[in-house]
C-alpha cells in the first residue's frame, strides 16, 4: 500500500496534476462537490424527505441576506417550504448517482462489446459498429429522451417516479453505450496484432482470457479519460430528462427537477430556486470537464475521432 | 460512387425499417386504441367487433406489414388526443421548429466562422484564449439553463423580449411563418439564441482544430513562399479546405440539434414539434408519440444519408471505407 503510493507520488500523472493549477483547483472542488453530496443526511442543516419539519407556510423565502430572509434557511427555500441549501444538497446526492451509475452501466455495456467487436471482427463488428453509428447518430439525448418517453406512458407517471433512480441509469447508460465500444473498439484493433497476444494465443489461451486479461488492461487509459466527459454527460442528460418531467419526481428532486419546479416562479420574482440548483449543476458539469480536459492533454491516448 | 450511393440508400431503408419495427411494438405493446376511440361505455361485444374490424386481431407481422405500408405511404396513425391523422399534427407544428433551428444554424454560422478563424490563426491572442476558455463554460451549461438565464435577464428584469411563444405569424400556403413580421422575429431571439448556445462552442473549436491543420501543410507554407497577402491565404486557401469537415459534422450536428429543440421548446412554450411531443406524453398520446418518433427517425436517416453522399462526392477516398 505504502509503496503504491510511493510510486504514485513519483508518477508523471501526478506531477503533471501538480503543476496544472486549474486540475488542482477543479479537483479540489470537484471533491468537495461529491464529500457534500455523500455526506448531505449529516450536513444539510433540514432533511427535505422529512414531512414532518416542512412547513408550507415557509415557502419561497429569500435567501438570508435579503429582506424576508430567514436566518435557519440560509439559501431560502423553495415551493414547498423546503430548506433549498438541504435540497439542493439531496439533489446533488441523486444527480451524482445517476451520473456515476449510468456511466458504469454504460462503460460494462460498451467495452464488453467493443472488446467483441474488435477482437472478433468480421461480420459481428459491423453489425455491431453499425448500430453503433445509427445510435450515436440519433444523438444520445433524443434515445434517452424518447425512451424515458415511452417508459413514462408504459409504466404510468405515479410507478416511474417510484423507479426512477434505477431507470434513469438504465436509460442514460443504454443511450451513450456507442461512446466507449468505438472507443475500446479502437485500441482494441491497435493491441491485436501486437506480439503479446500472439505469444497469449499462441500459449493457448481461450479467447475470452486473451480479451480480459491480457487486451483490456492496454486499452483502459482512453476509457478513463473518456469516463470523465461521460459522467458530466450523463449528469447533464439526467437533468435535462428531470427538467422535462421525465426524470426525478419534485418530491425526491434531482437538480434538474428543482431547476423544473423553480422556473416557474422565475417570473414572481423568486429567482433562487433557479438560480443556485443551476449554478451548483453547471459548476459540477465544468469541473469534471476541466479535469477531463487535463486528463486527456496528460494521457493522450488516440481517441476515436468522431 | 453509383455503388457508394446504392449502398448509402439500402443501409438507410434498412435502419427504417428498424425504426418503424420499434415505433411498432411500442404501440403495439401500450395503450389500447379502442378504448382511446370509444371511451368506456362501449360494450365488450362492440369492442370485439371493432377490435376485428381494426384488424387488432391479425398476427403480430401481418400487422406490422400493415404498419409499414401506410407509413410509407405517409399514414402513421390517428392522433387519440386530437382525433387528427399523426402526421398531419405534426406537420402543423413542424414549422415553428424548422424555424427555431435555421434561425440558430444562422447564429452558429455567423458567429463560429469569424471566431473559429481567428483562434486558429492567432492562438496566443489573448481574445482566442478567452473564447476557449468560455467554450468550455459555454459546454457545461444545459441548454435549459441557458435560456431560463436569457428569459430571467431580458424578459422579467429588463423587459425587452417576449418570453414564451411564436408571436405574430403570417401563413403562407399551411405554412405558419414568423418570418414575415417584426413580433414574429422579436419572439425568434430568445429561443435562437438559448438553441445555439450549446452549439456555438462546439463550432468554433471544430473550426479552430480543422484550421489550425490546414494551416500546417505544404501548399499552405508554399502560398507563403509566393508571398500572397495573408487575407488571402486564409480565407481563400485554407479556409475553403476547412469547410469540408466542418459541412460533414455540422451536418450531423444540425440533426442533433432536434433533440435539443425539445429542451428549448418546452422553456418558451415554442409550439413546435418538441412541445408537442412532450405534450403527447403527458396525455399518454402513444400515436402521436410513435409517430413523432418515426418523423424524427426519417428525418435524421436523410439528414445523416444526405451528409454522407455529399462528403462521398467531395472526398473519393471515403467511398470505399466508409466516413470515419
């Protein structure tokens, strides 16, 4: 363990991070982003689930250095009474579950078959990298939108905001599969031919040993600079989705449905429902893209160019 | 490139098929179009007969020859909610959307192509710094946010645009445009604006990228050697040779940009197609729904087969081995 991290501190990764103060910065907060959503049952000052201690009375109270600000609720609160700093917090927990768990289905779906697709070839990897091209053609928000669509009809409003969570990773997951298989598919095609293989097939190793063991290490670093941009996706996609109505219900918001729910009082004045959801969801969206960013100057793996 | 075009054409019938295979069991699997056409004080004899008469008790494929056949011929189904033939919904609210994204495909033109030139030939400027470095901000705001931003600023605080729908609109032959009078274009704005701004920074650094390798060749250095003045270096030179990729991929972008129309229709209450989409999912309109999702499927399989054939004409090498 010790040595690990030795060697983790010597690592040019490292350095790199260390001398790149935007990659430091936006680390740090990025951190501080998700330590606030894990830890949001022990820090939020009100638990917005809580029926008991929402008062209707207290809605849309501005936040506490305006007039009618009320010191418990430093932000304000939102329509229904709801401490907007607590809610805001339990929906940065949702929204960065959805985002981390969709980009896990998402790359398990997506190198599983670029591993086939590029390891097999033939007739298999064009089928595959067709359908892959069809999808991603079609955009991943508009799969995502009309599936979440269709899913909403089939199920009934009241039995898919029950499931959401786990649909939504499902959903936003299936829509952006075709990311990671191209980009697996492609350095997949560049290990093949390598000697190590050879030796691996020649030793007589079963084919599904060579893909796992010996191929999938050797294509991991695009797939983590890639899994960077895809998690600040798949959080703008689930609050896009949210913001339709076709995600997190206004009763377990997201950041999405709370921007949703407060729009349409923007125009009664009580921008802060709006306001701070928005500026938290797009400061974790830039943060992870800045550090992807960085990762993939740092990296440099030959990226699928699309 | 007769092949090329063949090829192009048959994969692009198959991928509708496809769609229209989707489409199919979607609305084969939920809701019950005779309940959605009689209501519920209809007899269970009467549903029978009408379920017959429908044809709801065929096969499954037979139905979905039956599906395929009017949809090719342009029937994709009555509409429950508006007792309307599908299509015909949708092509009524087909122009406020084919409006929203020409008026934002302008704003990404006008804007990108100035700025993406110039970040590629003066990098180090500090104005080409800034704009990538906004790029990346511009990239991480959803496209909701951004036009609840510009409805917040110039709408409620400043009260100089409209914030919700089309305005006045002239109708030219069925065609509702909004182009013909100044509310019309007033109410355009907003909605263009909030539409192109997730695209715009994507533009600009696309052109940035593709300039700047331009900018490396030969013929380009030789032009310098020639001593040609520089405007015309890089706007007759290398500029032209930019445009290739940028046509490819802004093509496909502008078949994404459907999706984000539904984002943008729903803040400014843009009585388009997305809204009307959304609207379809609230009544649970599975027709419309299915429909929408066939028009849409066919739009981006032309826009994307369109694309590719003009980027086959332009580019020889790509006919064999397909765009990459």
């Amino acid at each position: 363990m010790k040595r690990a991290l030795r060697r983790f501190r010597a690592s040019y990764l490292f350095f790199s991070f260390k001398r790149d103060p935007v990659a430091v910065v936006s680390f740090s907060i990025l951190m501080a982003l998700v330590g606030c959503s894990l830890l949001a049952p022990l820090i939020s000052p009100h638990d917005p689930y809580d029926t008991a201690t929402i008062d209707i009375m207290n809605a849309e109270i501005p936040p506490m250095w305006m007039d009618g600000g009320d010191k418990s609720f430093f932000l304000g609160t939102d329509i229904q009474g709801r401490d907007l700093l607590s809610t805001m917090l339990y929906g940065m927990r949702i929204s960065v579950l959805i985002g981390i768990g969709a980009v896990f289905m998402q790359a398990v779906l997506g190198i599983l078959i670029g591993l086939i697709s590029g390891y097999v070839g033939g007739r298999i990897d064009s089928l595959l990298m067709r359908m892959a091209d069809v999808q991603l053609s079609f955009s991943t928000l508009m799969v995502a939108i009309i599936v979440s669509a269709v899913f909403q009809v089939a199920f009934g409003v009241g039995k898919y905001e029950d499931m959401a969570v786990p649909l939504l990773i499902v959903i936003i997951g299936f829509a952006e599969w075709p990311q990671y298989a191209r980009t697996v598919r492609a350095s997949v095609l560049g290990e093949k031919s390598k000697e190590y293989v050879e030796a691996a097939r020649v030793s007589g190793f079963s084919a599904i040993r060579i893909m796992i063991r010996h191929i999938l290490p050797n294509t991991l670093s695009p797939v983590l600079v890639i899994s960077t941009v895809q998690v600040a996706n798949a959080v703008m996609s689930e609050a896009a989705l949210s913001f339709l109505g076709l995600g997190m219900p206004v009763t377990k918001p997201s950041l999405g449905s709370l921007i949703n729910s407060g729009f349409e009082y923007i125009f009664s004045g009580s921008w802060w429902i709006t306001f701070f959801p928005g500026i938290l969801l797009v400061l974790l969206v830039l943060v992870i893209n800045l550090l992807g960013d960085w990762l993939r100057d740092v990296l440099n793996p030959k990226l699928y160019k699309g | 490139m007769f092949a090329f075009i063949v090829k192009r054409v048959v994969q692009s019938i198959f991928v509708m098929i496809v769609i229209a295979f989707i489409g199919f069991c979607i609305k084969h699997q939920i809701g019950d179009p005779v309940r959605d056409i009689v209501g519920i004080s209809v007899s269970a004899e009467e549903r029978e007969a009408l379920r017959e008469e429908l044809g709801l008790n065929d096969p499954f494929m037979i139905q979905f020859g039956r599906f395929l056949k009017n949809a090719a011929q342009g029937d994709l189904g009555l509409s429950y909610f508006f007792k309307k033939p599908a299509l015909e919904v949708i092509l009524a609210k087909a122009p406020a959307t084919i409006e929203l994204v020409l008026v934002s495909s302008l704003f990404i033109i006008i804007f990108s192509i100035p700025a993406g030139i110039f970040a590629a030939i003066r990098p180090r400027h500090w104005f080409s710094r800034f704009m990538m470095g906004t790029s990346i901000v511009g990239v991480s705001i959803p496209v909701f946010l951004t036009a609840i931003l510009l409805i917040f600023v110039f709408s409620v605080e400043l009260n100089w645009l409209p914030s919700y729908g089309r305005g006045e609109t002239v109708n030219i032959g069925g065609w509702q445009t909004g182009f013909l009078t100044i509310d019309g274009l007033i109410h355009l704005i907003l909605p263009g604006i909030a539409l192109s701004s997730i695209m715009l920074p994507l533009f600009i650094r696309l052109i940035r990228s593709e300039m700047m390798e331009v900018l490396e060749t030969d013929y380009i250095k030789y032009a310098w050697a020639k001593g040609l003045k520089p405007g015309r270096i890089w706007l007759l030179h290398a500029f032209k040779n930019t445009l290739l990729p940028v046509i490819t991929v802004g093509g496909v972008q502008l078949g994404i940009m459907i999706a984000y129309t539904i984002l943008t229709e729903t803040v400014f209450q843009w009585q388009g197609m997305g809204f009307m989409f959304l609207e379809a999912v609230e009544r649970s309109d599975t027709s419309l729904l299915v429909a929408y999702m066939v028009f849409v499927g066919v739009l981006f399989v032309v826009v994307n087969t369109v694309v590719d054939i003009i980027y086959g004409l332009v580019n020889p090498m790509v006919r064999i081995t397909g765009r990459k």
